[in-house]
C-alpha cells in the first residue's frame, strides 16, 4: 500500500507528496492550459525541489504531468507580447539550468504530449520514462522561435547531431518508441504503468547510497561539461572519495554478510 504524507508546502501549479517516504513526487497542476510552463509553475516546481533536496529523508524525486499529458511546453499566452529584454531580464529560462543542479536523482514519468519546453523540462531529469502514447518534440520552429531552455544542447548530446537537427528544424513529433530508439528516454511502459514503473525504480534507488547516487549522478553529468581526460579524473577522485564513507563499509559488510544493507548516507 502506497504511503504518502501532506504535501510539505501549498504550491498554486504544483502538486507534492511523499511515497514510502523517501521518495518526493512533483506533479505539473495546469491541466486547464496543457501543463504550460508558466513562470509561475516553474518558480513552483524549483522551490519543491529544492525543498526535496534539503529533505533528509528523500533520497530520488518524480517530476511528473499526470496520466493525460506531461506538459505541452512554454506558456504561449505569457511570452506573446514580452520582447527580448523582457525575456532577458525575466530570468524564466534560468530555472532549467537550476533544476539540472539538484543533487538527487530525479526521474521524469512522461504520459501524453511532451513538447517543446516540456521537453527541455524532461530533459533536465536522470531517467525518463514514458508511456507507450507519448508523443515527444521540439515544435517552436513551427512559431518562428527554436528551442531556448536547452532544446539545442541536451537534445543533441541525448540524440547526437543529426537526430537533433532533423527534431529541432521541423518541428516534428516522435513516437516513444522511436524517442526510445534514438536514446531520449530510458524506457517505455504501458500509458497506466508510467507512474507505478517510476515510483519502482525510484525505490529502488532510494534504497541505494544516497553519497554514491549524489557522486554518480555528478560524474555522468561532468562528462557532457569535460574531455574524457579531465571526466576521468573526476571520475577517479570522486570513486577515492566514497571508499572513505560509513557507507562503503556498511555496503562491503552487507555483501559479505549476504545481506541488505542500510545506508545512512554518511
């Protein structure tokens, strides 16, 4: 049975909870406008993950639109009559750089259309997972724009450059199956399944080192930011610096023991 607590904080374009405890679940909330990315709604979600990532006890998070659709991108209605200053001194495009620099693993449950920002949102997770309707793109050609939230930069080093240039210049959508095939999601279920299969494999990494997940999730990201040399030796730093932790003994022991072990994150 699924155990969950009051959200820790009302947001307006949020929903939050807990499951089992260790996991936080952030649900995109404007059903009424497709989960459009208002500034609102992303000002929302930071603060709940952030909230998650001061949370002791949550150790992976769920950024999540629902069952009908993960989100249909930027708020068109809010961006219509801002002019380039306006966006520049805004500062809205900044949350997805702020959200990629949470610590704790987050997986993105993607049902329905995720489009254009909502796609740079999913992107700025660990592992996505969609169901086997979602429809993923990076339409804003089709306005006259092009991606601005990190459509040109993580799509292609998720797609390579070729998949990206073909997505980004027209506009079109992909299958699951064919995002899945190009190597943007992790995996894809059954549409009733999205949730549950994240919910599963966010326990499953709750129940992992909270030190090791952090340290992990900073090296693979490094690599995208350094040459092979230098990720390297990020890479064999951060390995030297977890041997030295409460945890590394527990996990060791628990091995020996034949045993689950119980991280303290220490």
């Amino acid at each position: 049975m699924e155990s969950q607590i009051e959200q820790p904080k009302k947001y307006r374009n949020i929903v939050t909870e807990k499951y089992d405890n260790v996991v936080g679940v952030a649900t995109l909330n404007r059903p009424s406008a497709l989960n459009a990315l208002s500034s609102g709604l992303m000002k929302d979600l930071l603060g709940a993950l952030n909230e998650f990532e001061e949370d002791q006890d949550i150790r992976c998070v769920i950024v999540t639109g629902g069952e009908k659709i993960f989100s249909a991108g930027a708020d068109i209605k809010e961006i219509s009559n801002m002019g380039s200053i306006d966006a520049l001194k805004s500062g809205n495009l900044d949350y997805f750089d702020e959200i990629q620099k949470i610590g704790k693993p987050i997986v993105a449950a993607i049902n329905g259309y995720c489009l254009g920002g909502g796609l740079e949102l999913a992107m700025t997770c660990d592992i996505l997972i969609a169901g086997e309707s979602a429809k993923l793109g990076q339409p804003e050609i089709n306005i006259g724009v092009m991606p601005g939230a990190g459509g040109t930069q993580r799509l292609t080093r998720a797609v390579g450059k070729y998949k990206a240039m073909d997505l980004i210049l027209t506009g079109r959508l992909v299958s699951a199956q064919e995002a899945f095939e190009i190597g943007l999601l992790s995996r894809v279920v059954p549409d009733e399944s999205v949730l549950t299969e994240a919910k599963r494999v966010a326990l499953d990494i709750a129940s992992k080192s909270p030190l090791a997940t952090k340290v992990a999730k900073d090296c693979v990201t490094k690599a995208f930011e350094m040459t092979l040399r230098d990720g390297l030796e990020f890479e064999r730093k951060s390995f030297y610096l977890l041997l030295g932790s409460e945890d590394k003994q527990e996990g060791v022991k628990a091995f020996t023991e034949k045993r689950k072990a119980t991280f303290r994150g220490r």
